[in-house]
C-alpha cells in the first residue's frame, strides 16, 4: 500500500512502513497542536468511520474537541489521502479505510448511542415537552452574549434536559434550589415544574434577572433574583439554605472554584451540585478532578456533551453535565482575578468581513465580535484564524 500526500509542506510518498499507527497519529497530533494527542486523532478516526458521511460540526459534538482542532486534523488527513471530502461531510478513502481496519483494528461499523435519548439517558415527558414550547418563546427574548463574562447560551432544549434530569435524580421535589448564575435561563423550566419548594438566582448581568424577573410575573413562578458578583461571599440570607446548586461557570479553573465555592456557601456542610463544565485535555482534566475532591464532592455521574450552546463552535458547542453529591463541604477559592477565559488565556482572533472580505482583530482594541462593525457596513464575520497572546 502507497500513500500519495503530504502533511503539512511539501509532498511526498509514503510507503507503507511508514503510514504506521504511531507515525501518522503522532504527525497529525503534533501538527494539529492537540494537548490530547494521537488518542484524540484516533477518536476523529473511529467516529468518522462510525458516521459516515459526518460534518466536522458533528465530530467536534462527538469527540468533544473544539472545531478548529477538528478542522486542522481534518484537513492534515484528507492530505494524506486517509480522509475525502464529500458535500454531506468527511468520509474514508478507501486507503483510510484499510489503515483504520489493519493499524487500528476497527471493526464496529455503526453507532450505539441511543436515538430517543441521544446519549442524555433521559426522554421529555408530555409535561416538559409543554415547558419546553414555552421555553423556546422565551429564550428568543435573551440579550447578545456577553463574550468577555464567557457567556455562551444553551439551547432551549439543553435547559429542558436539565430540569428533567433534575426531577428525575429526585434534586426538585421539595428542594430549594440556587442557580449560581443562569445566563442558560434553566431556572425557568426548573420553576415551571411546580415540583420545587424555592428557586433562587444569583448573577452579575441585570440584562438577564430582568428578563428571569419578568417570565417569572408572567408565570407565576416567584423565582428569586439576586444581582451579586461572585468574586465576593454570598448575601448571609442565602448561606446554608439550599439542597441543591446547579452551575454553569466560566470554563478556567479558577472561574469553577469559584463559582462552586460560592455554591457551597449556599448549600452548607452537605448536598447536590451539578455542574456543566467543558471537555478538558487530561493534564486540566486532573486539575479538576483533584478540585472538587478537596471541596468535599464526589462525581456520583458524568454525561459527556449533554449540554448544547447556541453558536459557539470553539467548544465544538458542547460540554458536560455533572451531578456531584458533597459531605463536609469546604469552599477552595483561587485567583478571582483572573476566573474568564479571555484572562487566562489571552487570544487574538481574525475575522473576515463576509460582505467585503476585510480582515478584523478582535481581542484587543475590539473585545468582542458582537460589537465589530467593518466600514463597508457589514456586520456578519466568519472568524478566520486564532492566536495567542503570550505573557
């Protein structure tokens, strides 16, 4: 077998000793820069030949890997020939296909994640899908996303399952629940349920409590609003009070500490937090994991991409949902100077103007994209490259 392609300069051809498992996926991992490795190229592989045709959309969603990596390593496989490109997405070439047969021993040809479910575990009742027609209404009424707090909106259908499986694992019938923040609006289909003693949300953008506010009138929900910022303790009327937490913070180590610090001021000595979290290279991952062991939690269940963000492809707009149940719970606050993304991990991004073509930074002098205006009047960019900003 030959292989005719390149990856990355250059063309040349490579024998078949050579396209071996180690060499191909250490190439491509280290091309593509991924911090998960040749484990993550192998992942890519396996979905694609599972799914078939597939839009790098969708691999992003199932590997759980940011679609601009996807993307890169797509692109370093179709050169190498292991990869095509057919209109409905990726597909193997018939040497890609040999190579994942012989070098990675793939076999199973089809997917088992459930249909109904789609990997959740859970399927909406008569009762949730009614919220969920409501809640469709109202998440069109939610103000542009603040990029520089990490806000990043859940689907409409993202903050059903939640509130599903909330009621399912037993966290609302007779609970007081705290939303450490909830720019996904999830309070309002919690609340909706009828099943909760008390619903409380805390969060620093009045944009959305007002909105919460107002929703919460109409309904009849009496959902409490709190403007807080949670870089300080919360309100003394809010500690100890609460059986169950639910958060969706800012995706650093410090934005979870802190958040879920605060969330322990709510909940006490002891309770339930669930937690929804992007996917984390593993060396991040252990950082995480050894976290919230010190903050008194275990992870009694974990649910990869159970959570759906509307338009935000650098997370391969998914993450997961965590139920941790705590015991003699202690806060473990970090830096809280630096708890967003933009502060930890400083990044310049390149966007092109799709009405005239012109290039736009965003990230220094323009924070976000939502405020970028090119002079042509355009106002739809599609981002073109990232970079780092180094210390």
């Amino acid at each position: 077998m030959k292989i005719i392609g390149k990856i990355g300069k250059g063309k040349k051809e490579v024998e078949e000793k050579d396209v071996i498992k180690p060499i191909l996926l250490k190439e491509v991992a280290r091309k593509a820069d991924i911090a998960e490795g040749e484990r993550a190229v192998e992942d890519i592989l396996r979905c694609i030949y599972r799914n078939q045709p597939i839009s790098t959309k969708k691999i992003g969603q199932y590997v759980k890997l940011p679609l601009p990596i996807v993307a890169k390593v797509r692109t370093l496989l179709e050169r190498a020939k292991i990869l095509d490109r057919e209109e409905k997405g990726a597909v193997l070439t018939e040497i890609g296909k040999e190579f994942v047969e012989k070098e990675l021993k793939l076999k199973m040809k089809h997917d088992l994640t459930c249909p109904l479910c789609n990997g959740k575990g859970i399927v909406l009742d008569e009762m949730f899908e009614e919220i969920l027609k409501k809640q469709k209404e109202y998440a069109k009424k939610r103000p542009i996303a603040n990029t520089t707090i990490d806000q990043s909106y859940a689907t409409p259908e993202t903050a059903i399952y939640r509130a599903a499986l909330m009621a399912q694992r037993g966290d609302l019938e007779g609970k007081r629940v705290l939303f450490v923040g909830d720019d996904d609006l999830t309070s309002i289909p919690t609340a909706l349920t009828n099943l909760c003693e008390e619903v409380v949300v805390v969060d620093i953008d009045e944009r959305l409590l007002k909105l919460i506010d107002d929703v919460s009138k109409k309904e009849n929900l009496n959902i409490k609003t709190i403007k807080h910022d949670l870089r300080n303790p919360l309100p003394e009327k809010l500690k100890n009070k609460f059986d169950v937490i639910f958060t969706d913070p800012p995706y650093t180590l410090n934005g979870m500490k802190l958040f879920l610090s605060r969330g322990i001021e709510g909940l006490g000595d002891e309770g339930v937090a669930y937690l929804a979290f992007s996917h984390k290279p593993i060396d991040e991952w252990i950082e995480v994991q050894k976290t919230l062991s010190e903050m008194g939690f275990v992870i009694y269940e974990l649910i990869p991409g159970f959570n759906l963000y509307e338009g935000s492809e650098i997370i391969g707009n998914t993450t997961f949902l965590a139920r941790l149940i705590g015991k003699n719970l202690k806060p473990i606050i970090g830096d809280t100077e630096k708890i967003y993304t933009g502060e930890v991990k400083p990044t310049l991004r390149y966007y092109k103007c799709l009405k005239c073509g012109k290039i736009h930074e965003v990230g220094d002098k323009i924070k976000r994209v939502e405020d970028l205006i090119c002079e042509c009047g355009g106002q739809k960019f599609s981002m073109v490259k990232r970079k780092k900003i180094k210390n």
